[in-house]
C-alpha cells in the first residue's frame, strides 16, 4: 500500500523536549490515531508535518514529496485542525472560509455550506464569540472543504461535547470511506481512537514506542493485575509499566503469549487493556 | 499566489485599511493651510506603508499565524508579499494625496508643488526604506520591537548628547553627516540629476533587497 505520509528517523529538538528518531507510515484509506500524553511530541510531530517547525533530522515524505522543499503542492492537498483553532476575532464564520479558498484549487463552497449547517455555525457569526468547540467545529469544516487527501488534526476532540465527538468520528470514518483519504487524528482522548483508529502510533518522550494496527496493538499488549508478593526486581523490569497498591500490582506488557507463560498456575489476570491502560501505565516515573 | 494574499490581507485587515481613510480626510482639511505639498503627501506614503508593514504583527497578535502558515503557500511569498503590497499601498496612498491636494478647490500647495518629481522620487525613497527597515524588524521583534528599537535610538541620541555634554566635546554625528553629504553633492553634480536619480534608485532597491533577503532568513527559522 503507498504511504501518504512517511516519516524516517524524524528528530526535532527544543530547549527542555526533544523529539528522537520517529519512524512510521501512514498509508491511503487508513485512520491513523497519534496517542501519548501531553507534551509527548505529538504537537511537535504535526508542526513538522506542517512545516510550522523545521526538522532537525531525519526524512519527512507527504505524497512522496519532501515535507519542507514541496511544502505548496503538499499543503494543498492537506486539510489541518490545530489544537487550539485561533484566528481573527472580528472575522465571520462566511469570511473565514473566503479567506481560505483562493489557496485550494479543489475548495468545495457548498461542501463547506453543507458543513456549517450540519454543525450548527451561523456564517454571520463572528469568530471571537464563537465557543471552543465552536471554534474547532470551523476549523473541521475547513479542513473537510478542499477535498484533501490527508487531514492532520490536533486534538480535534478536546473541547467538544461527547455527541458531537461521536458525530465527528463517524464524520471521518465516512470521509476516509469516500475520499479514500487518510487521517492522522492526534489526541489523548483513546476511547475515540478505540473505534475509529486502523493503526495507532504511541509517543512518549519524544521517542515512538510502538507504531502499529489497532487489532495487533489489542491482541499483544496485556494488562496484568496480580498480588504484591509476585512483584519483584524481575518482574518490574519484565512489565512495560507498572503500578502497586495495598491491594496488589497493575502493568502492562507488550506480549502477551509471553504473559500467559509467565503467570500460569498463578493468581494473576490477564486482560486486553484499553489505549488509555498502555498510555497511563508505560509513563515514565515522575 | 500572491494574488491569493492579497485577498486574504484585504479580508482580514480591510478595516484597517479603511482606518486610513482618516488620514486623507486630515489631509483635505489641512490643506488650505499647507505651505508645500512634500511633508503631506510623503506622510500619507509613510503612514500606509507602515500599516502594511505591521499585518505580519496583527497576525502574532490574534495568535493567527499557524493558521495562516498552514495554508499553502512558502514563508518566502509571504515576504515577497508583504514587500510588494508595502509598496503599492504606500505609492497608492502618496499619489491619492497628491490628487486630493490637486482637486480639493480651497488647496494652498499649487500643482507644480503637489506633482514635484524631487518629491515623487522622495516619497518612493521613503516608503522603500521604511519597509526594507521595518520588515525584519517587526517580523523579529514585532511592531513593539519596532516602536522599543526607534525608543532605543532616541535614548542613545540623548546619553550621547548628555556626555557630550558632561565630558565638554561634542561626539555628534555632525561630521559624519556632513560628509555624506558632500558625497551626495558631489555625486549629484557630477552625475546630473537623471544619473543621480537612477544611482539613487539603484541604491535603495540594493538596500530593499537585502532586507527582503533577511526577512527571508528570519522567517524561515522561526518554529511555530
């Protein structure tokens, strides 16, 4: 399958935070979540896609073009949800999307008219006595306008009541399925993720701990809860994570054929752990 | 392309513009007591181009940047953009004076003051120079970069001046000054006033481009 996007030992350092050598491919028709906790780099992974920030290292590839060099031809065919939508207050909804199509060849105005009424924006409506999640309803129906082949959206979700989250989800499930286009949806929401994502991509630190299909992310990785009296030196280094309480210990392990041999015969349950269980459970002790 | 951000910078700052507008209306009325049409018309120049100049600032100002640097288009066209519309907005609104103190009937200036080629040529040098100075330092201070830079000049000029004073020798500039403009005499008289003309043009389009080439470079490293 070709790759949309394609990242290659991709390294971004800032004073305090620096992103290492992230690899992945996102490919044609694939919902791709980008998971990790705040100010794990997923911010600084959209503003390199973006070319809001340069790149320290590595390769950056959208449509097989270089990222910085064919940033043009590239952001045409991009549509773009930043996590905190800010523009002109004085601005109208209806003068938000004039501004924005002159620069799509593709702009699609009763696309966008179509949207607007399906989220309730009035077009007269200034953008700075718009709410939050109004502000981020805008910004999706300017991305979803041009007919773009990728959407990076950045934190999308945050801000938005849990029906129009639903709505949004299923909006872009239904995108994907008629544009064929691909999405990188950056978000620390995962139960979004858990119904909508093909693949997820999970940063922490700046550095990439997994990159891989939804299915194989479920069926691998495990949630382990068990007595404190099993929790030792070699265990703590055997979990990816791991926490303890008066009650006993929770972790999680990224094998979980491996987990089944480890623990049989012992008072151990072993349990498909949601996106959130891996996030929280690998952070890194404070 | 810069068609398109000429769109968009007249949809997102055209009150802005219209805010100029006050100053053609100062000018009208003004003009029955203006000796000479130069300090007028070249203000009007200089006024405009500095508005345009600063759009780049009322965009950090909203937080609007990463919106606008999403879009496609390269950091170098919006310089090249903001060069260009700096230019036109300042040559229209000084030919807009001038028209007005032509047509205004109650007009002191006559029209051989209001359409003076030394003035024309000056408020060209201006406005080109007040871009190629602004530009890289609003797009790396901001416009209250700009007004702190123009503040710090002035406080230099004093401390030096108090000094000066203190220390009982001028350090001025004066001979510095009067130097250039020897050169400038000289050059004038020797070239004519057509040579002279296009070595002064050349002079500053070579000091605008020089701007344009640090604006450039400033823009182009900044992470948003």
């Amino acid at each position: 399958m070709t790759s949309v996007l394609e990242l290659r030992g991709v390294g971004k350092r800032y004073d305090g935070f620096a992103l290492d050598d992230v690899s992945f491919a996102l490919p044609a028709g694939v919902i791709m979540g980008l998971i990790g906790p705040n100010g794990a780099g997923k911010s600084t992974i959209v503003r390199l896609i973006l070319n809001l920030a340069s790149r320290d290292s590595g390769d950056l590839r959208v449509f097989g073009l270089d990222a910085a060099r064919d940033e043009v031809a590239i952001k045409t065919r991009i549509g773009f949800v930043h996590e905190v939508p800010v523009f002109y207050p004085h601005l109208t909804v209806a003068g938000l999307g004039a501004m924005a199509a002159p620069f799509y060849p593709k702009w699609d105005r009763s696309r966008f008219e179509q949207l607007l009424k399906a989220f309730d924006l009035p077009p007269r409506r200034r953008f700075g006595r718009l709410s939050r999640g109004m502000r981020t309803k805008l910004a999706i129906a300017l991305a979803l306008s041009h007919h773009a082949e990728l959407l990076v959206l950045d934190e999308p979700t945050s801000g938005l009541d849990p029906v129009f989250r639903r709505e949004l989800i299923e909006r872009l499930m239904q995108y994907v399925a008629d544009e064929g286009a691909a999405v990188l949806l950056s978000t620390h929401l995962t139960a979004d993720l858990e119904r909508a994502a093909d693949c997820i991509t999970f940063v922490q630190n700046g550095r990439l701990v997994f990159a891989s299909t939804r299915d194989e992310v479920m069926d691998r990785w495990a949630l382990i809860k068990g007595p404190l009296e099993l929790l030792d030196a070699g265990l703590r280094a055997w979990l990816k994570g791991v926490e303890a309480g008066p009650l006993g210990f929770v972790g999680v392990s990224d094998d979980v054929a491996a987990a089944r041999r480890r623990f049989a015969g012992q008072p151990v349950v072993i349990e498909r752990p949601t996106l959130e269980d891996i996030i929280c459970y690998t952070r890194p002790p404070c | 392309m810069l068609r398109r951000l000429f769109v968009k910078d007249l949809i997102l700052n055209g009150k802005v513009f219209l805010g100029l507008l006050w100053l053609f209306v100062w000018v009208g009325y003004a003009a029955r007591d203006l000796n000479g049409a130069g300090m007028a018309t070249v203000i009007g120049g200089i006024a405009a181009t500095l508005v345009t100049v600063t759009l780049g600032a009322r965009e950090e100002r909203f937080h609007a940047a990463a919106v606008s640097f999403s879009l496609p288009v390269t950091r170098r066209d919006i310089v090249r953009h903001r060069y260009l519309a700096g230019h036109l907005v300042g040559i229209a609104a000084f030919l807009l004076t001038c028209t007005l103190l032509a047509v205004v009937p109650w007009s002191k200036p006559t029209l051989a003051q209001v359409f003076d080629p030394k003035t024309m040529m000056f408020a060209l040098v201006a406005v080109s120079l007040t871009i190629a100075v602004g530009m890289p330092f609003v797009l790396r201070f901001g416009v209250m970069g700009l007004f702190v830079g123009l503040g710090s000049l002035q406080i230099l000029g004093l401390l030096t001046f108090v000094l000066g004073l203190a220390v009982g020798r001028t350090v001025g500039l004066r001979p510095v000054l009067r130097a250039c403009e020897r050169i400038i005499i000289t050059t004038h008289e020797n070239l004519g006033s057509g040579g002279f003309a296009v070595e002064l043009l050349l002079a500053v389009a070579l000091f605008t481009w020089a701007s344009y080439g640090l604006s450039v470079w400033l823009i182009e490293r900044r992470d948003l």
